[in-house]
C-alpha cells in the first residue's frame, strides 16, 4: 500500500496547509474523573481567534436560515429553521455537546460546489440543535442529506458526558446531495485523534451501538471503480482519502506524537509515519494511565520533543530553540523537495479548546470549554463553562480582527507575547510556561469550589453566576498576559537581558537605570556549527596582522 517513498523528502504536498487542525478524544473510562473530552487546535493563517456565541432563541413556523460559508462568509443558500435552538459558546452547547473537526480533503471530484451546508455552519448549527452525541450524527447527516454537503472531506469530534464519536464525512460530487460517511464510537476506555487525514478503515457493519455509516458508503465506490472485494474489508480511508507521503508525515505524525505518551507499543509507528512500512496505526489506543483534561492541554503544546522530529532541536531551530518555521511547509533547494515538521502546538493557531463533558452535574454546570486563542505551546486554556450565554470583550470576534490591531483582545495580546518570543525561545519560554503553569494550576484548584457554588444556587442564578465567572476570568487573564508581554519586554529589549533581585524586581540604582546588562551572546553549540562560516568574522591578532604584512 505506502512504499518506501522517503528519499530526498520528495513528494508533492496534496493538502491546503491554511485549514489544518488536530483533533484528540478521550472515552469517560479512559479519563481520570470520569469525563468525556475532545480537543481542537483551530489552524488557519486565516482565522482571527475569537469565541463563538449563539444565544438560545425560538422561531416562528417556516422561518428560513441563511447559511454562509465559515471560512469565508460567502452565501451558500437557505435552510428551514427549527422552533427552539440551544444556547451555544464556542464549541459546546448548555447540554454538554461539543464537536470539532479536522479537514482531511480526499478525492477531489467528490466536493459539490451546489450544496449548502459546509463543515463550519454543520457544526455550529448542530450545536444549536442536539443534545447527544447520536442526535448530533443524526442531524449533521440529515442536514448534508437534505441540503447537500459543500465542503472537502472532514473528520468530526462528537462528544456528550456519556459517548465520544469520531465521524468522517466527504461528498458526492457536484449536483448529487447527500454524503459518504462512517462513524465510530471511541471505546470508553480509549483515546482517539485526528490530523488531516481521514483514520477510518474497514469498520463493523453489523454493530449498530457503536458503528453508523450511509447506507450507500460501499455502493457508491463499487459504482466508481474504487472498490471491488467484500464489504467487510472496504476501508473508507483508503478508497476516499488515500494516504500519501504528505498524508503521514504531515498528519499522522502528529497523531503518533501523543499515541507514544499514551502507550509505549505505539513507539514501534515512527516506521509507519516516515513513509518506511504500510501497517496502518490504530484509530485509538488504550492508554497506560488514564489522561486528564490538564493532560489533554499538554497535548495540544506538543512540538515532537524527544523524538528525531523535535522542532527545538537542528538547525532549523536556531540558535534559540525556536518552534517557529515560516512557510511554506515545504521547500527546495536546488531540484530536491524538503518539509518543515508539522507539529500539533503552531503559530497559525487561531483558538484552541478542550472541552470536558462531566456527566455527574447538572448539564449546565458539567461542561467547561477550556478555551485559547493563538498558538497553545504560548497561550492560556481559560474555563468557559458551558451556560455561558455572554462574550467577554477580550473574544468577542468584533473586536479586532486580522487586519486591525486591538490592545483589549485577547487574540492580539496572545500574538504579541508569541511573537516576540519567537525570536528568543530558549530564553522566553520559561517564563511564559511558568505563568502559564500557575493560572492554569489556580484554574484547576478553583473549578470544585466553584461547581459546589453552583450546585447550591437555582438554575437561573447559577447559569447568571457561571457566565460571570467565565467572563471575569477570561479578562483577568488577559490582562495578566499584557503584563507578561510588556514584562518580557522590558527584561529583553534589542536582545541583552537586565538582571532581577532575589524577590523578581529589577535591580537599578536612584536614577532607575540598570546597574549592568547581561550579553548572552550565541551558544557554544549554535557557533560550531556554523564555524566555517564564521571564519572570515575572526577576531585577528595583531601579531597575526603582522607576519601576513
């Protein structure tokens, strides 16, 4: 199936590099409390993070909806309207439903220009329509059925307190409405994930609880010449999203990045995702100790530390240790094709979530979007609860955008942080992760204290006292991180760094200026490997100077 086609990296990169995510889902028995997650990295050089909010409303009879298209706001059409719709912050709903996504692309001829409802607005829609996982399949099917699906292939998160699904859908080609689609449950004990790439195989036809597919899955790829054996070893993956080099390397590396934490056998798959041997890796894995949703925000910081495709360590990463790669993600020198590694933790990261479905609270209080904005190796994952029916004005997509600056939004001063340390990794990046750590450690102290609230309230007061607790800590830390970014700033300036006390504060004498500096210069490592180079920069003696007159 997949030859040995790793010489010279060349191979011609068969995926839109500007819509790529990673998805990771974890069973209620394969966490530490018991709870459902799914995560979602939203990767787009395109997207200006913000945080979603679609109020519950009710409709009259025949009332008509405008779809666009997520991505680019372009009209699509018009759907009937439902009477009652949910409320719904970022990706969960107030019942504990969350959904994410991954684009995988597949055959190019399946995409049908003429349908209506494409990946965005199937998930925000259905968000603001079901209250399970199933009911969520149900409607995204019935939706693509009745209005035809628009977008490329796409792997979807589903998720309530109790079920975790992975469903992978593409079209039917322009003018033929309906879609392709499998979807499995995640075994309660497993965790599963996604990056690009469709993961589905051959799948249990007969086991109704746990595998959902359309009734034409088989059939329409028997029509087309794409698939002639038994049913019972037809793989969706490989008839509709066929795996390339750019397909392992690019995507299910970074799938294999976190089944090796999570598993030590599946270290053995570094063979699979370099393109070396064809065994496929699993669509999940049971993990060796159970995974928490602190746990699952570490994944989404992955950079392939501690493996050959470490992006902190090569040339590539500088003499700082930067995760930073400008793009393209492929390059050329002279005839021959390179790639830049692809890791989960990146710089076109719009927002980034983990939601965590709690089933042994009331649904309002049970779920948290564990919410960021801009690349999550640097940023913060602040608790949303669920109810949340008010943006704070730090999200809020209103304010700001990519193309206008704003002090107040959450997803500029993010970037501003990332960005200057982009350039001084090594140095940085302690400092933000030492911050990070300590708000992210309060969050998690605080969360008990604040359900125990909760649950003592009436509803209504509870939904009003959750929101407010979202809104203030996702203000708070902002501002925290604005004074992370003026901090680094000013310890920083133009390269050198200026020496702190014992207690933190900056030493300077009367007139507030810094007794000393300190130079760091290069490191030792990065100056021989560049050492030929440096050759003609040597400092010369002047005895030197002399015997060569």
């Amino acid at each position: 199936m997949i030859k040995k086609i790793i010489l010279a990296f060349a191979f011609l990169l068969s995926f839109v590099a500007s819509y790529a995510c990673t998805n990771f889902l974890a069973g209620k028995n394969a966490t530490v409390d018991g709870s459902t997650l799914i995560s979602y990295n939203a990767d787009s050089y395109l997207l200006f993070g913000a945080l979603y909010h679609y109020p519950a409303a009710n409709y009259p009879a025949g009332a008509m909806l405008d779809i666009r298209e997520w991505d680019t706001g372009k009209y699509l059409g018009k759907i009937s309207q439902v009477e009652h719709t949910y409320n719904v912050i970022g990706n969960i709903n107030e019942h504990q439903l969350a959904i994410g996504e991954t684009t995988f692309g597949g055959r190019e001829e399946l995409v049908d220009s003429t349908g209506i409802m494409d990946y965005g607005s199937l998930i925000y829609i259905t968000l603001q329509r079901a209250k399970s996982a199933r009911e969520a399949i149900s409607v995204m099917t019935d939706l693509v059925e009745e209005y035809g699906y628009y977008s490329e292939g796409e792997s979807f998160s589903i998720a309530d307190p109790d079920e975790v699904w992975i469903m992978e859908m593409v079209g039917k080609g322009a003018g033929n409405k309906g879609a392709l689609w499998v979807a499995m449950r995640i075994p309660d004990d497993c965790v599963s994930g996604h990056a690009n790439q469709a993961r589905i195989t051959t799948f249990p036809l007969e086991d109704k609880s746990n595998c959902l597919y359309s009734p034409d899955v088989i059939a329409f790829a028997r029509e087309k010449g794409w698939f002639s054996g038994k049913n019972k070893d037809f793989s969706f993956s490989d008839t509709y999203a066929p795996l390339d080099y750019s397909g392992l390397r690019i995507c299910e590396a970074r799938v294999w990045s976190i089944f090796r934490k999570l598993n030590p056998e599946m270290e053995r798959y570094i063979s699979y995702v370099k393109g070396e041997t064809s065994e496929r890796m699993p669509l999940w894995v049971q993990p060796t100790q159970k995974v928490s949703a602190q746990d699952f925000k570490t994944f989404m910081r992955d950079m392939f530390e501690g493996t050959e495709f470490d992006m902190l360590q090569g040339v590539l990463a500088g003499p700082f240790k930067t995760k930073l790669r400008h793009s393209p993600l492929t390059y050329k020198i002279d005839t021959v094709e390179y790639i830049h590694e692809r890791p989960i933790a990146t710089q076109q990261t719009g927002f980034t979530f983990v939601a965590q479905m709690r089933s042994w609270l009331p649904a309002y209080i049970g779920g948290i979007l564990w919410f960021g904005v801009d690349d999550a190796a640097s940023c913060l994952y602040v608790p949303v609860y669920c109810c949340t029916d008010k943006v704070p004005l730090c999200y809020d997509e209103r304010n700001g955008s990519l193309l206008e600056y704003s002090a107040t939004s959450a997803f500029w001063i993010y970037n501003a942080v990332a960005n200057f340390a982009y350039s001084k990794y090594s140095f940085m990046m302690p400092e933000i992760v030492k911050v990070q750590k300590k708000w992210e450690t309060d969050f998690n102290n605080l969360i008990p204290a604040i359900d125990k609230v909760a649950l003592e309230l009436g509803e209504p007061e509870a939904r009003q006292f959750l929101t407010s607790f979202s809104n203030t800590q996702a203000e708070n830390s902002t501002a925290a991180w604005k004074k992370l970014g003026e901090y680094l700033l000013v310890k920083y300036m133009d390269g050198n760094v200026k020496r702190e006390s014992s207690d933190g504060k900056f030493t300077q004498n009367e007139f507030h200026i810094p007794p000393g500096i300190i130079r760091p210069g290069y490191p030792q490592e990065y100056l021989k490997t560049i050492e030929n180079q440096l050759q003609n920069l040597r400092y010369k003696s002047q005895e030197e100077i002399n015997a060569a007159e």
